[in-house]
C-alpha cells in the first residue's frame, strides 16, 4: 500500500512538472519573445550591412564628419552619416526622417531691423563702423567740410573701398558744401540714403514669396559657387529648408565631389529637409552630377534645383574653366539652365572678398551674391564695397549657422540695420 502510495505521489509530481514548464517559458525563450512583445524596446537596432566599417569597399575613404548646422546635434550627425551610406546609388532614402524636426522651419522672409542689428552687432560697437561713424559726431561736433576726410578714413578702413568711399562722400560733399548738412541728424540721413541707392542694384531679393529667388524655369536651377569655406554646403542647405516651408521641392545637387565631408553634409541637410540629393562617388565629374540632378527634378515635378559646387581659387584660371564646363552641363539638361548664379563669399575676407568676386563674376554670369559670418566681421560695410563694385544684386545675407539665420536681403532694412539709431525701427 505504501509503495503504491509513493509512485502516486512521484507520478503527480512529473505531471505538474511537466505541465509547469510547459506553460512558463524559459530563460532563452523569454528572451525570443521580447522582441515580438515590445519591438524595439531596450535595444539598438542592428547596424545594416552598408553601415558597418568592415563592409565598406576597400579603399574608400572613412567618412568625414561634416560640418552640421546647429540644428544637428553632435551625436545625431553621426547617427545620420550612417543611415546616409545606402544613399551610394546617387539618391537618399525617402526622406521619412523629415518628420523627426522638432519643430517645422519657418517660411523665408526679410529679416526685421532689429534681428538684422544683433546680427550686425559687431559692425556696430565701438570698433565697428558705425561706432567710429557715430564717435565723430559726439562733444557737439562742428558739421563741417573736415567731417568728411574724417568719414573717408573709416569707410576705408572698414574695407567699404576706395571708389565706393568717393561715391558716398560725394553727395556728402555737395551737402556741407551748400550747408545743407547743418546737424548730425542730417548727415546720418544724407549717408543711409546714398548706402540705400547704392544697394538697390534692381528689384529681385526684397523678400517676395519666392524667397530672393526668381523662379524662370521648371525647375529652375540654381548655382553656387565661391572659394573654399565660404559656406556654400550650409547656404544651400538653409535655403532648402526654407523653400520647402513654403511649399516649393527641391533637388539639391552634391556636385562638391572634391570633399568628401560636403556630400555627406548635404545628404544630412536633405534628409533632415525632405529633399531628394543627387551625388555620384568621391571625385565624380560635377558636370554630371548636375545634369543627373537636373534630369531627376524634371522627373519628379520638383521646382527649384540647388546645386553645390567645389570651392575653388578665383586665381586658378583651370578651375575656373570647369565651372564654365558646368554651367555649360546645365544647360544641356535643360535649356535655360542654370537659372541663377549665386556666388557665396565669406564676409569676414574684406577687400579679398572683393577681389575674388570680380574674378567669379568675369568667368560666369553671376546674378547675384550671398554675403555669409556677417556676424562674424565688424566691416559689415564690404556689402556695400561689393554691391557698387560688382553692380550685382545681394540676394541673401548670412547671420548665424540655424535655417533662420539666412535672410532674403531688404537694401532700405539692412542700412536702417547698419547705420541706423537704436531707437530707428
């Protein structure tokens, strides 16, 4: 009886046994069920094969880190230059990461007085050229024909340039001359005005709809070009990011195939914008890859192409006869093309600046300018030395490394910016 006892009691325990690890799982399938119970959750997702260093062809070099605006965290431009490797073929994924901003841009518009003069903060201290303007007038200082030597020493030495001086001092002369100009207020006034005319080259970038762009081509191609680190990438990049604010679709052209760090910056910029990049490999023809770009546009209705280009050295005539080559490219991608010529130069160059606009402005038909790092100079005046020299419109003007920093040029504003009282709205 005792031994039937014991093997019942043996038999009920195998049976609960048997039925208990049946219905909790273990250890190894816990971990199989994880995933399929909270997908993603406490994990990284595995890096895809175009992501992982061992797999990157032999020979190809290491990617650079881009310079990214300020709106990418540091961490997220790396994260973002491996999800841009399956971008090899020429074309970004469908930008799905578009829906990852924070916050959408804001429509490009004119900048208020006010935002211009913070930007212009520099140019505006003491050591800045409307602080040494400004300094001339104080103790109650005689309105006189020396006022005007004086004038003409900081103009010049805050790279406005010689002619562009004379041409200023000029209505200024004919003023204290005639006593017209009997009281500070007066020749401020007399001077914005002047600065006003010589900045209104034509009508095109006073902040219309169309962001300082005229849209004369479906789709209308746009150029950058400038020497090196003028911020064409980040121009381009900013300006996409308004465009598509305001409903427009871009194509941006990664033809700076001379550095690595620009495509992949660009590739991040479309990505983050929602904008298809076009780019071939590492030292591909740019020619080409504007006209693939071009092509692309056309066939998905997009309405403004942005294409970079390599910096080069205004003073290296072969260079320059390459960019004459892709411009040539454009236009037998699509008649017309490119539409516009914007040539970028870095504010903080002064009298260099100007020297290499002329050079860009003799090789291509340059129709208008991008002034970047105005914050970055306290000669804010070399707009209007470039302006005059040039007689090519400023179209946009660069105050900051955000999307919002880049702004559609209003003469009347940025001189009310520039020379104008505190108190002046």
């Amino acid at each position: 009886m005792t031994t039937l006892l014991i093997v019942a009691i043996v038999v009920v325990a195998l049976v609960l046994l048997f039925f208990f690890r049946r219905g909790v799982p273990g250890e190894a399938e816990r971990d199989r069920a994880a995933p399929s119970a909270a997908p993603g959750a406490g994990r990284r997702e595995a890096p895809t094969r175009a992501d992982r260093p061992a797999d990157r062809p032999k020979g190809a070099p290491a990617p650079a880190e881009p310079l990214a605006p300020a709106s990418i965290a540091e961490g997220d431009v790396q994260m973002e230059e491996s999800r841009a490797a399956p971008a090899a073929r020429g074309l970004t994924p469908e930008p799905a990461a578009a829906g990852r901003r924070s916050e959408p841009p804001r429509p490009a518009r004119g900048a208020d007085v006010q935002t211009l003069r913070r930007g212009l903060a520099r140019s505006r201290d003491a050591g800045g050229v409307f602080g040494r303007l400004k300094a001339l007038f104080g103790g109650n200082r005689q309105i006189d024909a020396g006022l005007a030597r004086e004038i003409e020493e900081v103009l010049l030495s805050s790279d406005v340039g010689a002619s562009t001086t004379q041409t200023l001092l000029g209505r200024l002369r004919e003023g204290l001359d005639r006593g017209e100009l009997h009281d500070p207020d007066a020749v401020w006034k007399a001077l914005r005005q002047e600065a006003v005319q010589m900045l209104t080259i034509s009508d095109r970038g006073t902040g219309r709809d169309n962001a300082g762009i005229e849209f004369r081509g479906s789709p209308t191609v746009v150029l950058f070009v400038g020497v090196n680190g003028a911020g064409k990438t980040t121009t381009i990049g900013k300006l996409a990011t308004q465009l598509q604010a305001t409903g427009k679709k871009c194509v941006l052209a990664a033809g700076d195939t001379f550095r690595a760090a620009a495509v992949q910056q660009l590739v991040i910029w479309g990505r983050r914008v929602g904008c298809e990049v076009v780019h071939g490999k590492d030292g591909a023809d740019p020619a080409s890859v504007l006209f693939d770009a071009i092509n692309k546009a056309r066939e998905l209705g997009a309405d403004v192409v942005l294409a970079d280009t390599a910096g080069r050295l205004h003073t290296k005539a072969n260079l320059m006869n390459e960019m004459q080559k892709i411009s040539r490219s454009a236009g037998k991608a699509l008649n017309g093309a490119p539409h516009e010529i914007f040539l970028v130069i870095d504010s903080t160059n002064g009298q260099n600046a100007l020297a290499q606009a002329r050079e860009f402005k003799e090789a291509l038909n340059v129709t208008g300018i991008v002034l970047t790092k105005l914050d970055g100079t306290a000669k804010g005046g070399v707009v209007l030395g470039i302006s005059d020299s040039l007689r090519v419109p400023v179209r946009f003007v660069g105050m900051g490394e955000g999307p919002d920093d880049l702004h559609p040029f209003i003469p009347q504003r940025f001189v009310d910016a520039l020379l104008g009282d505190e108190q002046a709205s």
